[in-house]
C-alpha cells in the first residue's frame, strides 16, 4: 500500500509526537532525530539486565503515543530492541538477539492493546549489535538496554522502506 503523507502532515505528525514527549520528560521516552529518520528513544535504564519489562510511567506515554498512532491510520513504525554484550549462560535458551526481539515486541504488544492496528508496527532486534554505550562499564551496558521507535518513512524525501 502506498503511504500518501504529505511533508506537511509529517511535519505536524512530529509536532504532535514531539508535544507527546515533551508533557513525559520523566517517562524515560525522548523524540531525537537520526539522519532523517524520527525515533522515539527509551531511557538508557529503561530496561533492566535480562528484562523486557516497561514501567508503569513509560507505558503512559506509550498510551498518547498510541492515540496519535490510532488517529494517523497511514503512519507505519518500525520498533528496534537492543541489548548489552552480557550473554547469558550456554543452554538457557537466552540470547542477546531474542531479548532484544522481546523488548521490541513488548512495545509494538502493548501499542496493539491499546488500538494501534498491527498493519501499522513491525519489532526488530537489533542484539547487541548497535550500542550506543560502552558494554565494559555497569553504565555504558545500560544505555545498550533499550529500544527505539521510528517511522516507516525517510523524513527528508518520504521514502518508503
């Protein structure tokens, strides 16, 4: 299906997505821009080691970002789960790639619960692979312990992936 937006209706999408995380500084969500794309960023604690839980504070602003979502039927997200480097013991049937795969799912499960259609999300785990801190520091492995949500659309060119 072809995405119809108008640059101006992204535009006031982000104004709408950005006033969302702007009233929930506290919520552990920021809205940063990456190289034309748009992303919805947790907080760094946002999860803890092995977990693919949210907080309480953090679903709230899940539930807003839900609204815009269910009231822009043509906006589609991708959400990408990342981890730290720890691995987790041989024969546990955890890894870095399905943690990171649960995080992401968390999210795009709970957007689904509160109306989000499941055409408009899609979970991607990213592993390990993408950190943004240093996995030799208790801090930096807990910036790698997130997830980010980003539109299916460049906000340059609106180019569809």
């Amino acid at each position: 299906s072809k995405l119809s937006m108008t640059e101006a209706e992204l535009a006031k999408l982000r104004a709408e997505i950005d006033g969302i995380f702007n009233t929930y500084k506290n919520s552990g969500l920021t809205l940063e821009n990456r190289s034309g794309r748009l992303y919805v960023m947790t907080a760094p604690m946002n999860f803890g080691n092995g977990s693919s839980s949210l907080s309480r504070v953090q679903r709230k602003a899940l539930d807003d970002l839900a609204m815009t979502l269910k009231n822009n039927p043509g906006v589609k997200i991708l959400v990408e789960g990342y981890t730290d480097n720890k691995q987790y013991p041989a024969g546990s049937g955890l890894d870095n790639w399905q943690l990171s795969v649960n995080r992401s799912m968390s999210v795009v499960r709970y957007l689904i619960r509160k109306g989000v259609t499941p055409a408009q999300v899609a979970a991607v785990g990213r592993g390990e692979n993408l950190p943004e801190g240093d996995n030799t520091t208790k801090e930096g492995r807990a910036k790698n312990r997130r997830s980010a949500v980003a539109p299916d659309v460049e906000l340059g060119g609106l180019k569809k992936n």
